[in-house]
C-alpha cells in the first residue's frame, strides 16, 4: 500500500471510533443539560436553566451521606481490593502449584458470574452473619467483585516485567520483602494504580450488590440514585449523575497521566 493509502485508512479509523466513542458517551453526557433544567422533570431539550437541583442535591442530608458513604465505601474496597489483588496477582504469576488455572477461574468469577447471584448468596451469609447494612459487609461484598479488576492489570505488568531485576537485588543482599517492595512494586506501579481505580470505580457504581445488604442506615449514592427514580421525576438524581461523571472522569484522568508518567520514566 502507498503512503497515501495508509494515512487514509488511518483517517477512515480514527473517524470510525471518533463515532463509536460519541455513540457511547452521548447516553451520558444527557445528564448534564437535565441537570441544569429550570422545571422538575426530564423532558429534554431543557426549555430553560437553573443549578436549584443541584442545591437540592448539596441541601438534603440522604443525598450528601449518600455520596460520603460511596466515597468512603470506595476507598476502603480501593484499598483491600489493591492489595488482596497485589498479593494473587504475584502468587499466580511467581509460582507453580496444582490447582492453579482453578483457583484463577475462581479469582475471576465475579466477572463471569451475574452480579445478582452473588447478590443473593451474600445477602444469605450477610443476614446470618448480621452484617447487612454495616461498613464492613459492604466492603467486603463490593470487594469481591473488584478483585478481578485488580488482578488482571497487575498480572499483565507482572508478566512484562524483567525478573533480572529481581534477581539482581537478591545477588545484592535484599530479602523478598525488600526486594517486592523496592524493586517490583515500583515497576509495577502502573498496574497497581489501574487496578486501585477500577476497583473503586466498580465499587462507587455498584447498585445491584448495594441493594441486597444496604439498609436505613447506610445507603450508597447508587442505590439512594435508584429509589429516587423509581419514586418521582426529580432531577436531582441528574445532578447526582453529573457529579458521579465528573468525579470518575477526574480520577480515570488523574490516572492515566500518573501512568504516562511512570512509563515515560521507565
């Protein structure tokens, strides 16, 4: 093929996933005009523009300790999913044992499997054990579902990652801590910060999990999103969906240039 040829099938692909993209996005970025609609309802286009549904949002209490409880909820599955995922990724990837391609199935079920079958079986344990409705049976049960979104990045940069390294550190004294720690984990970083940002995202959007074990006490932004809309036409439930956008678009931004950075550096 000559120059020309190939600069404009490049051209022809980036205008067919430009429109692919817009194709997915479009759905979400409606919110954002329902949010600033002057009338309670949903009729789109808005016939006119006001922030008071996001003033409703910032003014009553169910929906801010909604927001919190996700934020908090979030960040502690971010955290135990991280290094529950860390700690699998390495173990499948630096070791030979019998077993292995099951205990990986089973580590990635939660991909697999319909989030209301796990939904039922853990509200079954969940009522037993008398953790419906607390912080703990939430992040446990939300962090079960982010583990497969952990562990699949952090074994990929496992997999491309030069184990001389390693072995050099060893030739120089460091024990296997040390060396995880100061040589592995560093280069691996990248996916660990993928994984950390899937799973709270995967955390912060979960409804159908937060359904089954949530309770008059502890209610996430998902779930508070999904008994407003079954109720009434509220737009502040589009503001919500706003700030959620925005706030993940921030934080899969603030990633991703931490990643580029840290590849330009290596």
């Amino acid at each position: 093929m000559t120059k020309i040829s190939v600069r404009v099938w490049r051209l022809v692909l980036a205008a067919f996933c430009a429109l692919v993209a817009l194709w997915l996005v479009a759905p979400s970025l409606i919110v954002i005009p329902l949010s600033l609609t002057d009338k309670p309802s949903f009729a789109f286009p808005p016939t006119g523009w006001s922030t008071r549904w996001y003033g409703n949002f910032f003014d009553d209490p169910s929906w801010t300790g909604a927001l919190l409880s996700s934020v908090k909820v979030g960040l502690l599955v971010a955290l135990v999913a991280t290094a529950a995922g860390t700690a699998t990724a390495v173990a499948l990837t630096r070791s030979k044992f019998r077993g292995q391609q099951a205990v990986r199935g089973l580590v990635l079920a939660p991909m697999i499997v319909p989030v209301i079958v796990v939904a039922v079986g853990l509200y079954a344990l969940f009522l037993k054990a008398q953790l419906l409705g607390t912080t703990f049976g939430f992040v446990v049960a939300h962090s079960v579902l982010a583990l497969p979104f952990v562990v699949i990045p952090v074994t990929a940069s496992l997999q491309g990652f030069d184990r001389r390294l390693e072995n050099a550190a060893a030739i120089c004294g460091a024990n296997r801590w040390s060396t995880f720690r100061q040589v592995t984990l560093p280069l691996v970083a990248p996916g660990v910060v993928s994984g950390a940002l899937f799973a709270f995202v995967t955390s912060f959007d979960e409804v159908v999990m937060a359904l089954f074990i949530q309770s008059p006490y502890l209610q996430t932004l998902p779930v508070k999103m999904y008994s407003s809309v079954t109720r009434d036409t509220d737009p502040t439930i589009a503001a919500a969906a706003t700030l959620i956008l925005a706030f993940t678009t921030v934080a899969t931004l603030t990633a991703t240039v931490y990643i580029a950075r840290r590849n330009r550096v290596r």
